[in-house]
C-alpha cells in the first residue's frame, strides 16, 4: 500500500459508528468472492473458474456470490452444489476471533488424481466445502481503503490491552534487537480511531543488517482507553487487539 499520513489514516476512519449497538465487525484476513461475500477460503483456490449451478435451495444471493469472475475464454465444467446448512465458524475481527453466523457449502464435482486439483485438499475427494459469511451480518470497512489490504501483520499474535485499556503491547516484524532499535514514534487519536506510528534506529556501530524477520514487541501509552475505536497501523490498515 503506497505511504499516507498517519492523520488522513485516522481520517478515513471518521464515519465509523462507534455507537452503533452491537459494535460493527470489522473483519481482517479473509476471501471476497466476485459476488461480495466474504468467506473463509479463498474461492479461486477452491474452485478455481468452475461456475457454479444447483438444484438445491439456497439463500438469496448465495449461488450469484459464488460464481467467478466472468471470463469468457475459460470453458470449465461447471461445481454443483450438493448441501447447504448454517453453520458459526470463526472469522478474525479486529477484536479477535469471533463464531459468526455463515453457510456451508458441499460441492458435487470430479474426483481429482493427485497433482491434478484447484485445491491439494480436493485431491481424491473432489472439490472442498467453502464457509460464506451471512450477509446480514453488520460489517463496516473505510471506503477509502482497500480491502485486499486487511488482516495487518499475518502471523503475528494480535496486540495485548492492558491497564484498562489504555496500554498496548504490539508484536510487529523487525530486524534482530541486536541490530536495531524499534518503538512507538507516535500515537494519534480520535474518537472513532488510534494510530500508532513506529519508529526505529540503527544501533551504534551496525553497517549492515541480515534479511531476517524477528517478533519485536513495542509498546505504546494512549491519552484514553481504546474501548471501542480501531486500532490501526499508520497506513490505516486495522491491528486486532485482545484484552490482557
């Protein structure tokens, strides 16, 4: 994502309704089929161009969700849907992993020798079973911010809330501490959102640093409990936070 202001991050969550009862979910690191349904797989891994038909009943907008991005010159043969039933997996908020309400969907297709599937967990048993979010479900994301861009750091554990709130203990990707010095710059505020921005330094003597990634914690005071706001990093991109 090209570099913004830490401040216009903060901007573009202005518009979030904090106030709104439950909180709205904020959801990071998952799939968007072509039809705007988040699920848990990825669909094109799953099933790759196959259209998708089905002589069971679904959901309204469920089979227009799973279709794949129109191309005219593939000609696959088309998944069928064998079942659908309701089902709460866990999907990664901003606020952790939470059971929401979504469907299951069990596919009809052909049985795959190995080497040969869209997805190594197809082979031998044909296509796997994909979980759409419900779209009832109240979910709210910046207009102005990508939405490939969510989920943050991937495999870092989430931020840890302590003194009611208003500490942050947050893991990011660094070089080794031996080689450099890594903290929390700034942090700005509003009411809706906090950004906090890293800083790091070279340590004295370092002219040269290994390509290696290492968890380094930083930690950052805010002037008000986090509560219900965002927590983003300075591209504006959510941190999920549990509390400690």
């Amino acid at each position: 994502m090209s570099h913004i202001d830490p401040r216009e991050a903060l901007a573009l969550w202005d518009d979030f309704p904090i106030d709104r009862r439950p909180r709205p979910i904020v959801l990071m690191s998952f799939s968007r089929g072509p039809g705007g349904a988040p699920t848990l797989e990825d669909r094109a891994s799953v099933l790759r161009h196959a259209p998708v038909e089905s002589d069971v009943d679904l959901p309204p907008g469920l089979l227009e969700a799973l279709q794949p991005d129109p191309k005219p010159h593939w000609h696959v043969d088309p998944v069928r849907v064998r079942s659908v039933r309701r089902v709460h997996p866990e999907f990664r908020t901003d606020r952790g992993y939470r059971p929401l309400p979504a469907y299951r969907v069990e596919f009809v297709g052909p049985q795959f020798p190995p080497g040969k599937a869209p997805n190594p967990k197809a082979e031998g048993i044909g296509y796997p079973p994909m979980h759409v979010l419900d779209a009832s479900i109240d979910l709210w994301w910046p207009s102005g911010l990508d939405s490939d861009y969510r989920g943050g750091l991937s495999g870092l554990p989430p931020a840890v809330l302590t003194d009611r709130g208003r500490t942050v203990r947050w893991m990011v990707h660094g070089s080794p501490p031996e080689y450099t010095d890594m903290w929390v710059e700034a942090v700005h505020e509003s009411r809706t959102a906090v950004v906090l921005v890293l800083g790091s330094s070279h340590r004295p003597g370092v002219t040269a640093i290994p390509l290696v990634g290492y968890g380094r914690v930083v930690v950052a005071t805010l002037a008000e409990p986090l509560a219900d706001r965002v927590l983003l990093q300075a591209d504006g991109i959510p941190i999920e936070v549990v509390p400690g």
